[in-house]
C-alpha cells in the first residue's frame, strides 16, 4: 500500500511539474484575475494559466498589467513588438495590439478610449475594439473635434 501511495504521489508531482515546465517563473494566483496566475515563458514573454495549467492567455506578451481598464473588465498587454491593446476577464484580446498609446475609457469621449496609431495620428475606440474614429487625425484634430464620430 505505502508503494502504490509513493507512486501515485510521484505521478501526481510528474504532472504538476511537466504541465509548468514550459514557464520560467509562475505567479501567484489571484493577483490578476481569480484562479489564474501570470506565467513567464522560458522566452520571456507573458500569458496566463488557470489553476489546472490550462492556457487562457497565450504567452505573447512583453507585458501584461493587472485589470483595472473599464472598472476592472479589461487588461493593457504590451505586444513583444511595443505595440499595446487589451484583454477581457476571458482571456480573450478584445482590443489588437496595434497601438502605440491607449488612453483610458471615457476620459475624453463616453465609451471610448483615444489610441495613438503606430505612425502617431490618433483615433478613438470602443470596448469590443471597433474603431469608432480610424486613427488618422493629429491630436491637435482629435482635440479641436474636426472629425465626425459615426459608429459602424
């Protein structure tokens, strides 16, 4: 019996072990999102695994902060690339990251967040992602309001 305990226990511990050998260091759980933990990847990069050590966010990021967007329903990621957008409570990327700023919800339109193109024009979107405004103008453009906001 004291055998079949040692084994099961080995076998228990091999699973625990291989399932997070794939990550140079894993968080603690909780600090971002309920039963999930930041993991960094043996390449540097960040994602996050729930407590079973599923993936719900692929190891992709340069950087993820904690959810604090849109009363804590979103997350700001930081592509290896420098390129920022943001994930939902589902681990799901509700905003590409393909912007090289993104202001935060409703501090200069309802509903929308200003987002600074790669090429530096500006634009505004929404919390599914959607660009409301395509980030063409200047900010001094964005600021004067000569744009038309027209939702699609």
């Amino acid at each position: 019996m004291k055998k079949l305990l040692n084994f099961i226990l080995l076998v228990l511990s091999s699973i625990t072990v291989y399932s997070q050998a794939d990550y140079r260091k894993v968080y603690e759980y909780g600090e971002y999102q309920e039963n999930w933990a930041k993991v960094k990847s043996i390449t540097g990069t960040y994602g996050m695994i729930d407590r079973s050590g599923r993936l719900i966010v692929p190891a992709i990021y340069k950087k993820i902060e904690k959810f604090t967007r849109d009363n804590g329903n979103l997350a700001l990621v930081k592509s290896i690339t420098g390129e920022y957008g943001m994930i939902d409570k589902s681990g799901k990327e509700v905003i590409p990251a393909n912007y090289s700023k993104i202001g935060r919800f409703n501090e200069i339109e309802e509903g929308l967040a200003l987002v600074k193109s790669i090429v530096g024009t500006y634009g505004y979107v929404d919390k599914s992602g959607n660009e409301i405004v395509e980030p063409i103008y200047t900010l001094k453009q964005i600021e004067s309001k000569h744009y038309k906001i027209v939702t699609k």
